[in-house]
C-alpha cells in the first residue's frame, strides 16, 4: 500500500464526508449524540478556498483513505476531522495525515484539538503524537470533551 497525502479538492468533498461520518459513527454511538458536527457536516460547509483551513487527504492508488483539517487561528491551529476509511485503519493512515498536518503548522505557537472523555483509543494516539491535556468540558448530558494540545 502507497499512501501519498495531497491537498483536497472540490471532486473529494463527497468521498470525504462520507468517509468521515462513517468513521464518526463510532463516536456518535459511544455518546448517543448523533448530531456532533462531523455526522451533520455538508459540502457547503467546508471551504477549500479559505486562508483559514487546509484540508488534506490520504491517497491510496485511486481512492481516498482518509482525511484531517487544520483550522487556523491567530498562533495556533486546531486539528480536526481526522477519519480514515474502515478498510484502512490500524494502518498508520492518520498518523501519517496528523504529521502532515503538523507541516502547516510552522510558525504557530501550539496546535491542539479536543476528543469525546470516553474516547479510550483517540486519546492513546493522540498521547502518542505528543498531544497533553489542558482543559475538559461538560458537553450535551453526561460526557465530558477532552482538549489537548502541543506546544511547537
């Protein structure tokens, strides 16, 4: 498998939501709340041409395994939307897409991004990617948002 990482384009918008919000339905039903903003997202909502967000995706031969988002702020970014299809996870793919991200993050003081309390395995790697915990925050109910972040 060659996973190559480029720029998205207004033709991947469809594959990416769709593989977004199969890869967010796990999230959906750990916290029955299948209104999180990746399983309500339209096309129309992500703008390929703002200064303020990159979207980037895996490529493999001739299908999308993948994507992540950096959304800029004034000295730092949120990474966000990270999903990759079923059929290529536990392969490397996001963590490949999270240090591709990182590459557009030079300059900025820190990058950071938040995960569901619950969410055992997003926390693993995100630990892993060198992400710590700063704040926690009551959302929808009973679960908690866990924000980590990495100082550059």
């Amino acid at each position: 498998m060659k996973i190559t990482i480029r720029h998205a384009t207004c033709e991947d918008i469809p594959k990416i939501l769709e593989i977004q919000k199969k890869a967010f339905t796990v999230q959906a039903e750990l916290y029955d709340a299948y209104d999180i903003p990746p399983m309500v997202e339209t096309a129309e909502e992500i703008d390929l041409d703002s200064t303020e967000l990159i979207v980037l995706v895996a490529h493999n031969e001739d299908e999308i395994a993948g994507s992540i988002r950096v959304a800029y702020g004034k000295n730092d970014a949120e990474i966000k939307r990270l999903s990759v299809a079923e059929e290529f996870q536990e392969k490397g793919i996001g963590t490949k897409l999270f240090k591709e991200a990182e590459k557009y993050c030079e300059g900025l003081t820190r990058i950071w991004r938040f995960t569901g309390g619950l969410s055992k395995s997003n926390i693993d790697l995100y630990n892993k990617l060198g992400f710590v915990p700063f704040k926690e925050e009551h959302w929808k109910g009973n679960f908690t948002l866990i924000y980590m972040e990495k100082y550059l």
